[in-house]
C-alpha cells in the first residue's frame, strides 16, 4: 500500500461525543478515526489521523505532510472560517485536501457560511454527521485515482 492519505481534525473535535451532542452527534474522534483507517483499508490507502487545538499545531502538521502525503481530509473546526495562514500551509506543501465539516456550515450562523480553505480545496463534504468524513474519504480517493 503506497498511498497515505493524512486526516486532520482542528479545535475541539477530541471533545466529540460530548461537546454539543445536539449539534455534532455522539460519534467520538477515535471512532471516526476506526472508521477512516478501515475504509482505507477498503480503498487501498493508509490513513493517517492527528487532531490539534491551535493554528500552529495545524500548520505544523501540514507542514509535515510535505512530500510524503497524497491527499488529505481536513477538517479545522472554526480556523475554517478564519484561517488564511492554515490555507497558505495547504498551498504550500501541495497536497490536494477535501474540507470536511460534520454540519451542514452553510444551515448555520453567517459566520460559520464563509472558508478561508475551500479556494484551495479539491472540493466540500459538510452536513452528514460523522459520515462525512467517510463520503470525503471516498471522494478523494477517486478524485486521486480517476477511472
Ligand atoms: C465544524 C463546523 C465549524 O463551524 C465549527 O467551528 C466546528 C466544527 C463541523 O465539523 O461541523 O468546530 O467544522
């Protein structure tokens, strides 16, 4: 298995089960992770999962990717809608990423309506639940491998 597609989950999304039920449902970070890992299994991709609470963070583990990593789910929680220096990482190191959200972003407050990522982006799941990362995963992979 050659490909490695990176997973990256911003502020907050390791209190997933527990924060704001309601909103982002009770699937925890770890079994979206479980879930990711074994449809790239399916897929024939190694999936590769981190989840920072700061900008930096991020920006350092995109930075990480460079070279090494040919697609990439992200999803930054609120940096999406601030972060020009998070986009300007996954500008720099090049590797083709899918903006994830579990809720449907635009159904939500204006603020929440706009992404500083999705110029750069391949393309954007939001709004399936935990699901989304699965249908973005899914997405990328075909997109990485056209038939
Ligand atoms: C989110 C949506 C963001 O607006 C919010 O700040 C999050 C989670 C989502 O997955 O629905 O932290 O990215």
């Amino acid at each position: 298995m050659s490909r490695t597609v990176a997973v990256l989950h911003g502020p907050s999304l390791n209190l997933l089960g527990r924060r704001e039920p309601a909103i982002y449902g009770t699937t925890t970070l770890a079994e979206i992770d479980q879930r990711l890992a074994s449809l790239g299994d399916t897929l024939g991709v190694r999936v590769e999962c981190a989840q920072r609470n700061g900008e930096g963070e991020l920006i350092d583990v995109v930075h990480g990717w460079a070279g090494r990593v040919t697609g990439a789910l992200v999803n930054a929680g609120a940096y999406t809608h601030t972060s020009l220096a998070l986009r300007d990482a996954l500008v720099a190191v090049q590797v083709p990423f899918v903006e994830v959200h579990l809720t449907n972003v635009h159904a939500r407050e204006a603020e929440r309506r706009r992404s500083m990522l999705a110029p750069a982006a391949v393309g954007v799941v939001c709004g399936f639940g935990a699901a989304s990362y699965e249908h973005a995963l899914r997405a990328l992979v075909g997109h990485l491998s056209p038939t």
